[in-house]
C-alpha cells in the first residue's frame, strides 16, 4: 500500500515575524523559559561524530547493550513517542543517528522536558550505545542539554524544502534538510583538496594574486567596476588571474598555482554564474601537450577521489575520465559537425554565409577566426560527449596563447569539452612582448569596433615580458563545473553555496 503524502501543514512563512504564527510563538515561549532557567551553554565536550559511530560499532545484533558511553550532539530532525519512549532522530555533518529515550531511564522529569523539544533544536547527549530490537543503531540518552532553540520549523517530511530558487537563497535551511546537498558541499571541498594536492604533489606552489585591479585583464570578458574613494581611482573586479601568475614565472617562481574567485559581468544559466571558483595554472618550460597530459591525470585523480572511480553518470549516460582524451582541432571539429570544408583562408563572405546558415550573425569585426569560433560555439560544442580537446583556436580570438609553431592562423591553445561544456582552457603562452603588443592592439581596435568583451592593453605586463619569460604552460579549470560533473549536478547553482540570486 502506497503511503498518501498529507496535506501540508499551515507552516509560518520566512517573512512571518516569529510572534505571527502560533507555531513559531510556542517555539519563542520555550526559548525564554530555557533563558529564565539559565540559558545554553556555550560548548559541548563531544566524544563521537554519528561516523565515528558507525565505524566503531558496525555489525552489532539487535538488542545489543555495549557498555560504552558517548557524547553526541547534532540538530534533532524529528521525534516519535510510544508512551514511555521517544524514538529521535539526530543530524550531524556526517549523516544521522537515533537517541533511544526511555522514561526509566531519564525520569519523569527529564522525560518530558526531552518531549518537549521541536525538531530544529540543537541537543548534546550523553548515554550508552546500543542496537533497538530492530537493530538501529542508537545511543540510550541518560543526559541532554538543549544547546540551541530552533525559532522557526524546519520544512515538513513530505513537502520539504524542493523549490530550487528557495533552496538556493535558503542554503542553510537546504543543507539542514537535503542530504544531497550536504554531500555535495562535501564533495565540492575534496575536490578542491584533492586539485590542490595534484598540483603540490608536481611542485607547484600556490600563491595569491589580486582580486581588485586597475584594469581587468587576462580573459576576454566585461568586468564589475567600482571605486576606490582614497585613491580616486577606477578600479574592476579580476576577470582572471592569468597576468599576474604569469608574472611570477618571470620571477623566477617556475610552477605556481591559485585557487580563486573569479567575477564576470554575465548572465546567469545553468553553468555560468558572475562569481565562480577557477583554479589556474603556470609551469616554466612546458608547452600546451604538456599541460593536456596534466589535465588528464588530474580529472581522473578527482573523479576516483569523489566517486572511487574515473567512471561517472551523466543524464543516464556512461562517462569515463581515465585518460588519453580525444584531440581535434577546432577547425576540424566545425567541419566534422556542419559537413564543409572550410579553412581560415576562405573569403569572409563565404564564411559569414555559413555562420548565419547555423544562426549565427557576425559583426562587422570579425575577422575568420572568430567567425569560424563563433560557428564551432553554435554548432560542434553542444555535439561533445566524451572529453576531448578542441585544439588550434584563432589568433584572433587568443590574445594570450603563443602562435602556433607550423601551422598559420591558429595558436596553441586547448579548451576541454565534456558533455557540450567547457572545463578547461589552456595555452602555451605568449612570451614575444612585441607579439603581444600587436595582440593588444588588436584586440583594443576590436574593443573600438564594438567588442567590450576585448582585452585592454596592460603595459605593466608587456614591460614584464620584456624581462622574459620562459616557455611556459598555462592552465584554467572551472571548478565549479568540475564539481557539478563529478556530483551530477545540473545546475551551477547547486555546486556554488550562495550562488548569485535576482533580489526577491
């Protein structure tokens, strides 16, 4: 028989002040008698995580009774009386457990003061460990203290906390309540450590670059602005962090690394949000292949860390991270997709054709690497499935990434595709200051033209160049999207705990 859902109960609203609503006017009635009657402590001693209880007591038989005493604490998520026991269930970090409270055991008085808790109310206990006749693992309470009030109600068993929007703007109502958004918190942290241990381990060191800067530079992207009043200065939000990384490998510091937050002026869908977390990468004396084999090593380390294995699901399909990826040019890749032939020689006319044949509008411009990007975003991209490099992009459209060595009109430069989403973007990077200036330039005639996504000149950096910098390899993840393949996630807002919310 299929158990009916109830009709959800005239819970308060967040915007309810607490004396409103006779739920939560009981709840403020209890939190100044525990005031009156002391108040709450302001620690507790406790000896076990509900973890460390599984570990220690795994395969107890039912009705079990160890001797061992402990001391819990977590949010109580529910109770159930029957007479003179109250079955409860207590959450921590690591998952949840059962406090067994029988009235013999506690009295009468405590008994019922225990009753008289609200599920939300933070509780420590103390008693033994034992398995009910069932064989739940539970600790028989023979002490509690209410270490908090919950004011408000937690969201009920069957209607719970479901609607995205809130959950996002509720997040600690969400990770109250949503297991799954408890672990992906926790996932999202190993991964994070789990990318800082990859690139420790091959020596790179981590280091801290600006977030408030003079001008936005290292990516084609529009900045948030702002002002510093003392200085009087105009001053942006870092669109990335790649100069001034690069800056130190002409320092002489060969590999460095930074796990940082990152702001663009865009919209918000479901894999982008204008503050978001990329981890970049520098390593002297490499050149891009180097740095796909790098990448591959290190999504698959992340992907056993999380999940104990390379293999992951995506929409109901198998997906492997275990290396080598596929490579294919970007070029190739456009012409595999739309079934032409076309070259960057091409006259702009005919290329401009087949854009608007895949629904693309080109700018007056652009020139034909970026229309053939352009076409590669509108028609190949969403096309990818398994993880593979899209090599060669434009120059046009690479005003950082190193010309390529044999082939003209395209740079060194990777992008990693997984699912029709980019997780990574790569290049051997510029080092000819005189190149790079010409780049500049061009991207600033651009910027003219219309383009305010273009790169502005930074002189700072180009005078860097001219003290030199080696070979060298440079990397970006999106650790967000990383985080949302390796947990299944469909929306960035779910891997992000506060994403960014239109204001109610």
């Amino acid at each position: 028989m299929t158990e009916t859902p109830p009709e959800a109960p005239d819970q308060p609203d967040d915007s309810d002040s607490l004396e409103s609503h006779p739920l939560t006017r009981e709840r403020v009635r209890k939190y100044r008698k525990a005031v009156e009657d002391g108040g709450f402590p302001y620690a507790f001693d406790r000896s076990d995580t509900s973890a460390d209880l599984r570990r220690r007591f795994p395969d107890l038989d039912p009705g079990t009774e160890t001797g061992e005493r402990v001391r819990v604490a977590g949010r109580l998520m529910n109770t159930r009386g029957m007479g003179k026991l109250i079955f409860a269930v207590m959450s921590d970090l690591d998952g949840g457990f059962q406090l067994f409270v029988d009235k013999g055991t506690l009295g009468d008085e405590a008994f019922a003061g225990f009753g008289a808790l609200d599920a939300g109310d933070w509780v420590g206990a103390e008693g033994e460990v034992m398995t009910t006749k069932r064989g739940e693992l539970s600790v028989r309470v023979e002490s509690f203290e209410l270490l908090q009030k919950g004011l408000r109600p937690l969201p009920d068993k069957w209607h719970g906390l479901k609607d995205i929007e809130t959950r996002s703007r509720r997040r600690y109502v969400d990770l109250m309540v949503n297991e799954d958004a408890r672990a992906t918190a926790v996932a999202r942290a190993n991964i994070i450590s789990e990318l800082r241990r990859q690139f420790e381990d091959r020596g790179y060191i981590e280091v801290e670059t600006p977030v408030l800067l003079p001008q936005a530079t290292g990516a084609t992207a529009r900045p948030f602005a702002t002002h510093h009043n003392a200085l009087d200065i105009d001053m942006y939000l870092r669109i990335a962090t790649e100069l001034y990384l690069k800056r130190l490998v002409v320092g002489g510091m060969e590999r460095v690394f930074e796990v940082g937050r990152i702001f663009r002026n865009e919209g918000i869908d479901s894999t982008h949000n204008p503050e978001f977390t990329m981890l970049e990468s520098y390593e002297a004396f490499a050149d891009y292949e180097d740095i796909m084999v790098l990448v591959e090593q290190v999504f698959e380390a992340c992907a056993v860390r999380v999940n104990g294995t390379p293999e992951v699901e995506l929409d109901e399909r198998p997906l492997s991270l275990a290396g080598p990826y596929r490579r294919v040019t970007m070029l190739d890749a456009v012409n595999e997709a739309i079934g032409e032939n076309l070259s960057y020689d091409d006259e702009r006319t005919g290329l401009v054709d087949v854009a608007r044949e895949h629904g693309v509008e080109p700018e007056d411009h652009w020139g034909s690497g970026k229309t053939v990007e352009a076409i590669f975003d509108a028609a190949a991209e969403h096309t990818i499935w398994e993880p593979t490099f899209i090599t060669e992009h434009p120059i046009e459209v690479s005003p950082l990434s190193r010309a390529h060595r044999s082939k003209p009109h395209v740079t060194e430069r990777f992008e990693l595709f997984i699912a029709g989403a980019e997780y990574a973007n790569a290049f051997s990077e510029l080092n000819d200051p005189f190149d790079q200036r010409e780049r500049f330039e061009s991207q600033v005639a651009a910027r003219a033209a219309g383009d305010d996504e273009a790169h502005p000149i930074d002189e700072d950096y180009i005078l860097a160049l001219e003290y030199g910098l080696p070979p060298t390899g440079g990397l970006g993840i999106g650790v967000d999207r990383l985080v949302m393949l390796l947990t299944g996630s469909t929306h960035i807002r779910d891997v992000i705990l506060f994403p960014t919310m239109r204001p109610e």
